[in-house]
C-alpha cells in the first residue's frame, strides 16, 4: 500500500489530498477561490497566489485528518509544478519542496494536464487503458491517446480559445457571471439547442486540433453586432438567452464529439475516457456515452468531484511516476507552459 500526498495549486483552487495506490481517494479538499475572483470576472494571477498562501497549509493539514494519516504513513508527496499561473504554482511546489525536505520523503512533479487525463481512472478497480481521452478544462482542451498513466500521446489540441475559456467568455457576453460553465450548463436546460446555428470550426476534415475563438465572437455579433442581431442584451428574453446558451452549448460539444470519434478511429482503441473542468458539463457527458454506445465502445467520464481543479489527480498520476522512478530533487521548478 503506497499512500501520496498531493497538493494542487496551479489556478484558483488550493486543494490537498491522500490517495492511495493511485486509486483509493481517503481524501480529497478543495477551498475554492471562486468568490475572491467573481468580482473580477476571471482569476487575479496576484490574488490567487495569496489566497493558496494563506490556504495551504490549513487545507494539507485537513486532508491527513479526513484520511487519518500522520507524515509516518504518507510514501511520497506530488506536486502540480506545470502548467498554470506561475506565482500560484510556485506556492504548491515550494510548500511540497518544504515537507519533503523536512519529513525526508520523495518528491514527485506532476502536469496538471496529464492528470487531468488520468482523472477518470480514479476509483476504477480495471484501469481503462489503452484510451482517447478528451480533456476539456479552462486553460486546455486537448485529445490524447493514454496507452497508460505515464505514456500519454497528444493527438490534438486547440489552437487559440480552450473550450472552459469559450464557456466563461461566452457566460460573460450573456451577462451570467464567473465562472461561466456551470451556468451555461444551468440556462442550456431551458433552452433549444437548434435556435441558432452558431458555426462548427472544424479545422478541416481530418484534424484533431480544436478552434474556439470563432464561436465566441459569433455569439457577440449575435446578441450586439450587426447582420442577424437581437439589438443587445437587454432585448433578450429570458426564453431567447437560453436558447443562445443551449444553441452555443451545442455547437461546442458536436465538434468535440466528432472529434473524439475521429481520433477513436485514427488510433483503433476502444475506449473513451472524459476529464477536465468543462467535462462537467451534464450534456456533454450524455452525448458523448451516447455517441460511444452507438459504435459500441467503452466510456468512462471522470467523477463529478475529479473533473474541476483537485489534488486527488495529482497524487493518483504521482503515484504511477512515483512507481516508474520519475521522482523530482528539492530544486523542483514552476512551469507556466506544458510539457
Ligand atoms: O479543469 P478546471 O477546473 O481548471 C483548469 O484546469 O482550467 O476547468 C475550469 C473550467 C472553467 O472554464 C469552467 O467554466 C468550466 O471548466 N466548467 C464547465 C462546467 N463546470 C466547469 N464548463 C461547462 N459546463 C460545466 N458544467
Ligand atoms: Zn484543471
């Protein structure tokens, strides 16, 4: 039994959890920022870095009671050190670097994205590997071909907006608030989907990178702009918003699903796997196990609790470089970018 500590720091969640065999969460805190940043409409880089400062050790020191361990029970600790917010990741590394240091432990350096990728294995007793993982968050969205935890491919990605960032961007243009998915997911409900046909970017026919750039500024031009305009936000009814949401919603999730589908084909596996903030997303999740059981393959979306910003990936992904010997020395660095 090999018991991680893992500690996430890379954007506005401060989070610390204890897994076990990369598999068995005993533990998992997450003390969002979200109320700090609301006012704002997106996260203050400076503000951040304060708040997982201030945070940090009380949430690490939650995280060992909930799992009832004590430092002589933790195997290692991981640590989020890229991508991010350079000043937060520099928190969660330099507070890792500490205790490893101190209680004489190995130190594992983990990408956020890769375990973002993993995330949907959690708890899973037969791991889903060979899979395509569409990975969806609001920095990244991204396809990649897992043979296992430690061997990830990248097949695709997006070439400008991530599919979190259209979401937030487009939750902002509707007057939502931050941040936008969930209340895009929220207002979607009660609205058609087929109201406006907002474009596909598709990059062309055998691509697997991702554009979202262009949808964000259809939905501006729709609800301000010229050509088929509604004459502002405020001419809108509450009825004509949600079919704005739901229409946007759509067109978003049709071409990550065809893609998915497109990379499922290009690489022969059989199995699908979801993580990621955006896979959140209750639509998103029904077509895209709809899609797969059409074509009668596996699919597995991470649990609700592992798709937004938690240290339990973390140290689930640590876990598997911990037993490959990808461990890090005390002069660890903060990526912003990566790998
Ligand atoms: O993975 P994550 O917590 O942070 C990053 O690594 O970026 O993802 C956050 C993103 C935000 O853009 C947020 O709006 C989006 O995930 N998100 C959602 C939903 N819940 C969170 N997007 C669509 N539908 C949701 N239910
Ligand atoms: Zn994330």
């Amino acid at each position: 039994m090999t018991t991680i500590l893992g500690i996430e720091t890379s954007c506005d969640e401060t989070s610390a959890a204890i897994v076990v065999d990369g598999r068995t969460v005993r533990s998992n805190i997450v003390a969002s920022q979200v109320d700090l940043h609301a006012k704002y409409g997106g996260v203050v880089p400076e503000i951040a870095s304060r708040a997982h400062i201030e945070r940090l050790d009380a949430v690490i020191e939650e995280a060992m009671a909930v799992a009832g361990v004590t430092r002589d029970d933790i195997d290692a600790i991981a640590v989020t050190n890229r991508p991010g917010l350079v000043g937060a990741l520099i928190i969660g590394v330099t507070a890792a670097k500490t205790l490893a240091w101190a209680w004489s432990k190995p130190l594992v350096g983990v990408d956020h994205i890769r375990a973002h990728a993993y995330s949907p294995a959690i708890e899973m007793q037969t791991p889903p590997w060979p899979a395509v993982g569409l990975i969806v968050s609001g920095g990244h969205t991204s396809l990649f071909l897992i043979r296992s935890p430690i061997d990830i491919e990248r097949l695709g990605a997006t070439i400008d907006d991530a599919a979190g960032e259209a979401f937030d961007k487009v939750a902002m243009i509707l007057g939502l608030g931050y941040p936008g998915g969930p209340l895009i997911d929220k207002l979607a409900r009660d609205g058609d989907p087929k109201a406006i046909d907002f474009p596909r970017t598709t990059l062309g026919p055998n691509s697997l990178d991702f554009s979202f750039s262009g949808i964000k500024t259809a939905v501006l031009y729709h609800v301000h702009g010229h050509g088929k305009t509604t004459g502002g936000l405020e001419k809108l009814s509450q009825r004509q918003l949600a079919d704005v949401a739901a229409s946007f919603q759509q067109a978003v999730i049709d071409v990550l699903v065809r893609k998915t589908m497109l990379a499922v084909k290009r690489s022969g596996v059989q199995t699908v796997v979801l993580g990621g903030g955006v896979a959140a997303n209750q639509a998103l999740r029904a077509q895209l196990a709809s899609a797969c059981e059409q074509r009668r393959l596996a699919f597995h979306a991470a649990k609700m609790a592992y798709c937004t910003d938690n240290a339990a990936m973390i140290a689930a992904l640590g876990y598997h470089q911990l037993m490959a010997g990808d461990t890090a020395a005390l002069d660890l660095d903060a990526y912003a970018h990566a790998r």
